[in-house]
C-alpha cells in the first residue's frame, strides 16, 4: 500500500475552501490540480496559477465569508456560503469535482449582477 487513500471530494473542497478564508493561500493552491478548469459567468482563466490569483484578491477584498451549508460524495462537492464584497453581497455555490485529492474543476455559481455593475467582463 502507498499511503492512505485520498479523501472524499467534500473533504478536499472543505480543505480548500477553509485555507482560502484563513488566508493559506499556499495550502489552498496545492490542492488544486494542474489541469484545473475554472467555469466563471464572468471573467475568465487561462491557468491554474491565474485563478489563484483572482482568487486570493477576491479574498482580500472580502469584508466576511459566511459558511451555510455543504455537500458531497467521492468525486463532487458544493459549498454554499455569502461573501460580502464592497459591491454588496453575493451568495456562492460553488461546485467542485476532485479526483486524486486535488481539485480538477470548479464551478461557482452566483447572480452576477453586483459583479457586472463593477465592471466584470462576461
């Protein structure tokens, strides 16, 4: 045997999702794969490496990141939570698909209205 199994997709994503709010931002990268794909309404990235960085501005603009609820078996995961920006604030769920322990996709899902108004590109 080569070492424990890797854990469940919610497991990953609850990884991810809790370094990101703490600002571990290496810990939260290290969990994403290499061959990430991103599915945004808006914006879009061309790498790993440039969602990361989206991600963590977004975080440092965040005034709270409030948790509601989660989801997951094996290879998929939800996590529903508020994130209050200086836009306002938007409720997120974001999907996840893990394979390995690392987080191959992600998917938040969100009205976009506040983030076009400020000037997101669709």
């Amino acid at each position: 045997m080569s070492g424990p199994p890797p854990a469940g997709a919610l497991a990953v994503a609850r990884g991810y999702h809790d370094a990101w709010q703490r600002r571990g931002y290496q810990a939260a990268w290290q969990l994403l794969s290499e061959d990430l794909t991103v599915e945004v309404p808006v914006n879009s990235y061309d790498s790993e490496a440039a969602f990361a960085e989206a991600a963590r501005r977004t975080h440092e603009m965040a005034a709270a990141v409030t948790p509601l609820a989660e989801f997951g078996n094996d290879g998929e995961a939800v996590l529903i939570y508020d994130l209050t920006l200086p836009i306002g604030d938007l409720r997120i769920a974001e999907y996840f698909r893990v394979s390995g322990g690392r987080i191959t996709r992600i998917t938040p899902i969100h009205d976009t209205a506040a983030l076009r108004a400020a000037g997101a590109r669709p």
